[in-house]
C-alpha cells in the first residue's frame, strides 16, 4: 500500500460487453462496430445527465464463436485475431491505447471442443449387467472432478482417457491472452491457476477475472469456477497493498436457469467472494442485461450484486426472443458507494451497422438502475487496518525527521515488508543505523537500483563475498544504464578480484 493511495479516484465508469462471438450470416465488421460504440459515446456523454468516458473495460467472455468442424484451429485463430483488433481498438478509443485497462474471461466458447473430442472415447458396455453398470457410470458422472461423459446426442457414455489433450481445449485462448497482453500477462494452463488480477491503484479498484469453464466441454455445459481458484485469489487479496480496495469479480455463467437447462453456474461459490469482500459481480452468457442481489446470510445483511449484460455481437439466432443485442456502462461512486447500471441496446434491425441507444433493463422501463452497495464486515475490518497501516507509516516517517531511527523501527516492526513504503523506510532506518545484516536480510537480492547499491556496500562490509560476486554477475548490475551502479560494479569487481 502506498500512502498516495489517499489520493485515489473515487468516480470511476466501465465499460461491460460481453459474448463477442459473432455469426457469419449476420457479421458485424470491426470498423462498423467500433464506429458505432465510438458515436454512442459520443450520444450519451452528452446526455442531460452525462454518462462520463470508461476507465475500465471488462470482457465477461465468448470472445469467439469457435467450431465444432474438424482441425479447425486455423479459423479459431483467425476469430481470435479479429478480437484481438477489436479490443485493442476500443482501448484507443476510450482508454488511450492502455490495454492493461481491459480485463477479459474467457466464456464457454473458447473451449475448443475439438480436443474434448478427441480426448474421450466411447465405453464399452457387455450385455450382461447393462442397467447396473449404467447406473454406476451415471453415479460417477456426478461426481466433482469426474472423467466420465453422458452424451446426449450418441445416447452414449464417455471417458477422457487423454488428459492432456482435454486440458488443450484452452490452449487457443491462452494464445490469444498472452499476445493481446504482449506477453505482459499468460493465462495458467493448470485449471486449478486460471484466474487473474488486475489492480488499479489510481482508482482505487480491483478486478478478479476467473474461468468459470473448468471441465467444460462438448458433453459438459455447466458452469464452474474451480475452487481453488476462489481460495488462492481470496488468500492473495488479504494482502494490505489491496486494503480498502473495491472488489469486482468478473466470469462468464450466469448463475440461475429453467428447469430445463444445465449450463448455468452453481451460484454457492458465491458467498466466499461475499464474504471477501466483492461488491459486484459480472457475467454475460445469458445475453440480457440483469441486475440480481445476491446474499451471502439475511441474518448478517452481507450482499454483492450480480450484473449481466447482452451479447455484443450476436446474431438474430443467438438472441433471446425479444431482446436487442446490448452492452452495458456501470458508474461507481466509491465515496457513496453507490453504482448505476446502464444499459445500451442496438436500435436498429441492420446488424451489420449498428446504432445504439438507451435500453431497457429486464422487464422494467427504464434504462439505468441506482444501487446501493454494501460493505461486508471484511470489509470493514480492513479498512480499520488500512487507517492504522497509515498511521504507523506517518509515525515513522515522523521519527525519522527526528532521527530516531529505532524507535521508527518500533512504529514498522507489524507491518508487511513486501509493502513498498515500509521496506524503504525500514531501509533508511538500517542505513543511518549501519545495521548491515538487516540491510542484507531486508535488501538482497534488490529490487531496485537505490536497493542494489545498498547491497553492494553492506555484503562488502559483512564479508559476504559469495553473495556479492552473484549480485555483481547478475543482469540487472550488468546490464544498468545507471551510472551509480556502473561505478558500483567497477569497485567491487576490482575488491573482490
């Protein structure tokens, strides 16, 4: 945490689209469509009341349409492609090219069904004893993590026998991730690992993008986020850096359906992001804009929101009866915490050339909808923490204006030394203390220029001379273009010679 977090953006607005898979018979091009989301920016900034420029752009998954043909990787990446244009064109637009400022889950379309295919084979059932093996394959099947397929359409029981051909269902996806992102960002291969966080100090804000698609596959349509991926993200915002943060989560399933559909997410998962302290949620796959309270206990009042939005680019076909293709802007006013959705829908028939404009949320007529948001008592508890992260933080420099270096120690010695405030403070406290050991044990190996000349001289004094013979062969030393440090290196290189 950094003290000029005190200074963060409190007002921000996103940007949700979502299922950007689009039909060949109806396509919309990348100009028509960037055109159209550039002009409606123009429309509703303009507004009586002005809906202001995004900050963020979130990307609830489907960012393509994918084949179920044969060796169709070639097209599948020719799709990616043509997303990968879109979305680093809308960060010109709105974000000034800033590509990190867009956040994307992947949704059940970019699992290639072509290696789940292949990775299962029939099971072979013996007349004898037909209905009795049928059941035990069926009581298997609903099992968690099992490898055992029903399929519908060949009234057949399948088994994954090949593993790593299963899990290269993402790969295509994890392709265009790492690119887009210029290798800044890659997406896990390992399902228990396939989620990602995306902090921004300056607003304030942190955005979790999980997979919501693990094990699914040609046979298996249900939503699910593999627990531990909720867990290891939970267990890495407890960190203080994201103190007082606002949480958003983002996945692709909604988390409710008919009677009659299966590929929805089990909605349970959700009371552990509740309970961490996620204000919001979004999805799409359902392709209508909802807005849904989700509780995590009636009797303790802690509650996130879940907010959907309509596909972007679908087709006619891929339309739920009566609903416009839509997308979604989302206001947040962390001072009030308050939010307020609003929704844009395609107003003309002429999919190719789209024109957008207010739209009606759910059965409502109304186009935007004010939320109150609530903060858990997680919440709470950490924003106690933060004042008192700050407060100790002031003592200390305090201190140190003073001179009094070990008592500014004193005020740091509970507060986290990856924090980058407290471990420079704490290093200015050794320094004017000549307590080398600590430098060392606090320091190396260093993490910045000003951190790897303070080693250099503390591991000469201490006689650590191993230690500084790596630190002088390491490519940050050999490679800087500080002349601090060049002239450091010449020094020692010659001592320890």
């Amino acid at each position: 945490m950094n003290i000029s977090d005190s200074k963060k953006t409190e007002h921000i607005s996103i940007l949700h689209i979502s299922d950007l898979h689009r039909n060949p018979a109806q396509c919309v091009s990348n100009d028509a469509l960037l055109n159209s989301l550039e002009s409606d920016f123009h429309r509703y900034s303009k507004e009586p009341i002005p809906i202001p420029k995004p900050s963020l752009i979130v990307v609830s998954g489907d960012i393509v349409k994918g084949l179920e043909e044969e060796d169709p990787l070639n097209r599948i990446c020719l799709q990616y492609d043509e997303a990968a244009d879109f979305l680093s064109g809308l960060a010109n637009i709105f974000l000034g090219g800033d590509k990190e400022r867009i956040v994307i889950a992947p949704g059940n379309h970019d699992v290639c069904w072509y290696y789940s295919r292949a990775s299962m084979k029939q099971i072979q059932i013996q007349d004898k004893g037909v209905m009795e093996e049928k059941r035990r394959l069926f009581k298997i099947m609903l099992e968690g993590d099992s490898n055992i397929r029903w399929s519908w359409s060949d009234f057949e029981f399948l088994q994954i026998e090949d593993q790593t051909l299963y899990q290269k269902a993402f790969e295509p996806f994890r392709s265009f991730y790492t690119s887009f992102y210029e290798g800044k960002r890659s997406y896990a291969a390992d399902p228990s690992n396939q989620y990602d966080i995306f902090d921004y100090p300056d607003i304030n804000t942190t955005v979790v993008a999980f997979n919501s698609c693990y094990n699914n596959d040609h046979c298996n349509t249900v939503g699910r986020i593999h627990y531990d991926c909720i867990s290891r993200a939970i267990r890495t915002l407890r960190d203080p850096q994201y103190f007082g943060r606002l949480l958003l989560a983002v996945w692709h399933h909604n988390v409710k359906g008919s009677p009659l559909e299966a590929d929805y997410m089990d909605g349970r998962c959700l009371k552990n992001l509740i309970e961490a302290g996620f204000s919001l949620g979004f999805h799409g796959h359902q392709h209508y804009t909802e807005v849904v309270e989700e509780y995590l206990s009636c009797l303790t009042g802690d509650k996130s929101y879940l907010i959907s939005t309509g596909t972007l680019c679908g087709s006619r076909y891929q339309l739920p009866s009566g609903k416009p293709r839509q997308y979604n802007i989302i206001q947040i006013d962390q001072g009030q915490m308050e939010a307020m959705v609003h929704v844009r829908e395609m107003k003309e028939s002429n999919f190719e050339l789209p024109i957008w404009g207010p739209g009606s949320l759910g059965t409502e007529n109304t186009s935007s909808l004010s939320i109150q948001l609530h903060k858990t008592n997680i919440q709470i508890v950490r924003e106690t923490a933060m004042k008192s992260h700050l407060r100790q933080i002031s003592e200390a420099e305090r201190l140190i204006g003073s001179r009094e270096y070990a008592l500014a120690i004193e005020a740091l010695k509970d507060l986290d030394e990856k924090d980058g405030i407290v471990r420079r403070l704490k290093t200015e406290c050794y320094i004017n203390t000549g307590d080398n050991k600590e430098i060392i044990r606090l320091c190396y190996p260093p993490q910045n220029d000003s951190e790897i000349i303070y080693c250099f001289d503390a591991l000469w004094k201490e006689g650590e001379t191993s230690k500084l013979k790596t630190l002088l062969d390491c490519d940050k030393v050999k490679h800087s273009e500080s002349r601090s440090i060049q002239e450091a290196q010449r020094k020692y290189s010659k001592k320890v010679k």
